[in-house]
C-alpha cells in the first residue's frame, strides 16, 4: 500500500500510475493496511519498530550552498503517527489529504486507531492461519522525480529474525506483522503446544515433533523450542519406504520428493474461563504465498480435520496421524502387486477404471462419517431439549416425531 500512495506502482492494471495513485489515496480504507509496529508505544526492545522502513530523497535550494541533496528516513513509528506524512506533504500535496484522513478517522477514532491493538475476541475458538518462507517487500527508498512525483530506486525484502527462526513473510505480508496472531495464545509466559508435521498427504505419527513451550513475547519461545527441530525433520521409516514404492515407477526420478520437505507449524493454546474453554490456533505454512493458501491441499486437509471435531463441540484435533483419506491417496503398488496402505485401501474396482491406480480405494471404516445437521424448532410448543454439541448446545431441537 505505501508504494501506491508514493509512487502509483501497480501491478497488471491497466491504468497510468498517476492514475491509480490518484485513485489509491481517494480510498479512505487505505490507511488501516499500511505497515505499522506491533508494539503499543515507543518500546526500546522493539528493535524492527525502530528500524528505517522509508528512505525519501529530494533537491531543495540553500542560499549559501545552492542545491543540496537531502535524505530523509523513516521508520515504522513515524508511518503510524503520522511524521512521514507530515513530511512529505512539504514536497507532495496530496499527503496533505491523506493526513487529513489518517488523523480523523484513525488516530482520533476509538476503534480505528492502531495504537489500540485488537485484543483476543471473546469467542471459543480462533485459528490464525498464514504462509511463511517467502520474500516479502519491507523497505522502500524513494527519489522525487517532480514536485508531487516520486520514483522507487531501491527495494529491499524483509530481514529474517533469529528470534522467530529466520521466517519471512507469505509474499505479501512480513512475518513481523503475520506473527503478531501469536500474542492471542494467552498471555506472555502462557505454555503453548507446538507441533511440526509434514505437508505431506499423509504421515504417521513418527513423522511429527511436539513440545510445549513458554511464549516469551510476540513469536518468541523459551530457548527457541520452536526452532529446534525444524531444519531437521525428517520422515519416518515407514513413510520413507511408502515415498519409495510410490516412486519405484519408470520415471520415479522425475517426481521424487525433496529430502526436506515443507512442514506445518501448528501452536495451541486453550485456557478455561468462565464461559467455558477458550482455544486459539496458529498455523504457519512453509512456502505457500499468500494468495494460494485457501487452495492449498494440505491447508484444505487440515481444515476438514479441524471442522470434524469442532462440529462435535471440541477443537484441536489430533495433529499426529494423518492416513489416507480419499481414494486419490492410494495408488497400485507393482512391486508388491497390491494397493499400497493395504491397512486403509483396497483394490475396488469400479466400471470406467481404466488403471490399476483408479481401483484403490480408501476402505469404508477409514471414511470421516457424515455430519448430521441439526434443525432448530421454530415453534416452542413442538420442540424438546435433547444433549446439542457444538454452536447449538442448549438450544430447542425439533421432535424427531414431528418432523415426520
């Protein structure tokens, strides 16, 4: 967002840029998706707050010395209280309009206001779910092309942070504001259950790491416990030899898995209160942008998982065995002449297969059982309360009897 509002800088729309920043900076919800630090006031631990996230260079006239060359840098404090606005609206008119609107109806606004960070909402379950792993734009340097016209000369990605394990953003937004859904898994000090899984369609539960660990602050651990064990996971034996028939193919070499491949990072917490148990849940993708994650498989697999449980009023589903679960997970195994995973699939064969892989099939017992909605009584007089799970526990289901 701050590179629309500088320089108009696009991508693939078919407008000039002075265009679409004219448009950009019209946009009064452009202000609450601009960078800004995570910490509430100046805190001199918070290194990244303080570190130059804009640089702004212009020519002006000295009198003594004639044209000077000035360098101005701004950090991500000064973009959120409104310094960088106020100066570039010395160069740029139209900041003068956008500071207008930043302090109206952010600054001066309640609920708007960033230097109010959102607390936990007060409901049982959250889950903050994001990408890691990828190159994230995290600082700009600008030169003034014209009054009121400016061009990006250099662009810098988002430094990595050992504190956080070296992780990045998901390509569009920095692990430094991505990470700040950590600050909801209770209060600093609070232990949280972390778990390391592999991407992978399916894995046992040789091929997890769990630990509980102490949050310090933020996404930082006691003894960087979430860090440990990451750049080593392996997987176990017995995957090792699935990944091996399932790669013992004529041109196996051609889509063999990596040695080390993605993981997911998922970190709970649950505390009683009382309303009953709060849960909240962080899932950290490795490598996927931001964009692909409401497709990404193994993000869809998690999510059916999860969903199974909390309609059974619960939430945190195991994460340590993941078999297969549909039949695109079995295939035909030459070798042994058998479908592979012989504990969950079985050769079914189906008019219209026309490979021997189209014929494993997940066995039925394996199958996540169907849910059974529950229909809420709309007439008082023809309902009974009966033992309700999940969002409908306590309230009026209709008489089975009556429906019929």
């Amino acid at each position: 967002p701050l590179e629309c509002l500088v320089t108009g800088l696009h991508v693939k729309i078919p407008l000039s840029m002075d265009t679409y920043r004219r448009l950009q900076t019209s946009h009064g919800s452009t202000h609450w998706i601009l960078p800004f630090p995570r910490t509430v006031h100046d805190d001199p631990t918070d290194k990244h707050a303080a570190q130059t996230f804009a640089s702004v260079s212009y020519s002006i006239t000295d009198k003594d010395k004639g044209i000077v060359q000035v360098q101005r840098n701004f950090s991500l404090r000064d973009i959120t209280n409104g310094t960088f606005h106020r100066a570039m609206a010395e160069r740029d008119p139209v900041f003068e309009d956008l500071e207008y609107v930043r302090q109206f109806y952010y600054e001066d606004d309640p609920v708007l206001n960033v230097h109010t960070p959102w607390e936990r909402p007060p409901i049982q379950s959250i889950y903050v779910i994001y990408g890691t792993g990828r190159d994230v734009r995290h600082r700009y340097a600008y030169s003034e092309r014209s009054t009121g016209s400016w061009n990006l000369d250099t662009l810098y990605t988002e430094t990595p942070d050992p504190m956080t394990c070296n992780k990045t953003g998901d390509g569009t937004v920095s692990y430094y504001s991505l990470s700040f859904g950590h600050t909801w898994l209770g209060k600093d000090g609070a232990s949280v259950k972390i778990t390391q899984a592999p991407q992978a369609p399916y894995f046992s539960r040789q091929d997890i790491v769990q630990t509980e660990a102490k949050r310090l602050r933020y996404a930082e651990y006691e003894n960087n416990q979430q860090c440990k064990h990451a750049p080593h996971l392996a997987a176990s034996q017995e995957t090792q030899e699935m990944q091996k028939h399932y790669n013992s193919g004529f041109l196996g070499d051609l889509w063999s898995s990596e040695p080390d491949e993605p993981k997911i990072n998922f970190f709970e917490h649950s505390e009683p209160t009382e309303f009953g148990t709060e849960y909240t849940s962080v899932w950290e993708f490795d490598s996927i942008q931001h964009r692909e994650m409401l497709s990404e498989p193994a993000f869809l697999r998690e999510l059916k998982f999860e969903l199974h449980v909390v309609f059974d009023g619960k939430a945190h589903t195991d994460k340590g065995f993941r078999p297969p679960s549909h039949d695109a997970d079995c295939y035909w195994n030459y070798r042994q002449a058998r479908c592979e995973f012989s504990e969950y699939c079985q050769y079914d064969y189906k008019f219209g297969d026309v490979t021997l892989d189209q014929s494993c099939r997940v066995k039925m017992p394996v199958r996540l059982l169907p849910h059974n909605s529950v229909l809420l009584s709309t007439n008082q007089g023809t309902c009974t309360f009966e033992k309700v799970l999940g969002p409908y526990k306590g309230q009026c289901v209709e008489n089975e009897n009556h429906n019929n």
